[in-house]
C-alpha cells in the first residue's frame, strides 16, 4: 500500500485513538472521512507554584476551545448530544497525519488525547467555491471543560499524561 499525498496538518478523531483506533500494526481504525480537519485550537493550564517552584494546590479548570470545518450539517450532531450529556468523552487531536490508499490513518507524528465534558458548542455557516462548484461550510467551535490531557509521541514511552484535577 502507498500512501496519500496529501498531509493534513492537524484532525480529530472523536474518541481515545490510542484505545479504540488500533486495528494492526500498520494501520490505525481512523477513516479520513470521520476525522475533521482543526482549523484552529487553544487552551491554557495554569498550576500554583511556592518560592521554589514546585506545584502544590489543584489546577485552575482549564477549558479547551477547537474549531472544526465540517461538510455536512448533522456532522455536528455527536458535539450537540455529548453537550447535553453530563459525561466526559475524549477527543484525539492527531498531528501530521497521513493516510493509505483505503483513507485509513496510515500514521501521525504525534497526537494529544483529551478528555472533559463538553460545555459549549457554536456554528457558523458559510458559502465557499471549490473547483468551480459552490458548496456550504459549516464551522463548528467546540469548548470542552478538560479533565485531563495525555501527549503521545511516536514511541510510547515518551507519552506524558497530565491530570487536572480540579474541574
């Protein structure tokens, strides 16, 4: 199998990838289709520090903010059903993603799963013109209150979970 041209920058994967995404050792259970691309995405984690810097007290409730580019207007729907859920789900964000010639994730640089509840979900539509043809552009931001955020890297040993315990 060769693999897809195109590179995608960053893309979501609507659950633990690490958990539920692996289906051999080549290939990941992530299909292109169901993997928006992030157009943009911030949070911020702050932590008490004493005189010499060491940690102490919970961390302040972090909220993570992303932005998605969707095609079709029920794609929003998971976002609005997990809004009126009061449980946490988890979100991989992928980085550098490349696919094989079946559009499954073929592999990534690094990714960051997180988990939290979903507090806030807003749209924006818009009209785009893509090879000659006029289509619709939905722009979803998603605002997830984390309860904790794990950094994957290439080799499993360097991934680093960070816990937030106060949400």
């Amino acid at each position: 199998m060769s693999i897809i041209s195109d590179y995608l920058k960053a893309i979501l994967y609507p659950d633990n990838l690490l958990e539920y995404g692996k289906i051999g050792d080549n290939q990941w259970n992530a299909e292109k289709d169901k993997c928006p691309v992030i157009q943009h995405f911030s949070y911020k984690v702050e932590r008490n520090r004493n005189d010499a810097g060491i940690p102490y007290g919970g961390t302040t409730p972090t909220e993570l903010k992303f932005t998605i580019r969707l095609g079709q207007p029920d794609d929003s729907k998971l976002f609005y059903d997990r809004l009126m859920s009061n449980e946490l789900f988890e979100y991989t964000f992928i980085f550098n993603a490349t696919f094989d010639d079946n559009k499954r994730l073929k592999s990534f640089e690094d990714a960051m799963v997180t988990r939290g509840y979903v507090v806030d979900v807003k749209e924006d539509y818009d009209r785009a013109v893509t090879d000659g043809n006029l289509s619709d552009q939905i722009l979803v931001e998603v605002t997830l209150l984390l309860s904790s955020i794990t950094y994957v890297g290439k080799e499993e040993q360097n991934n680093r979970k960070l816990e937030i315990t106060n949400y």
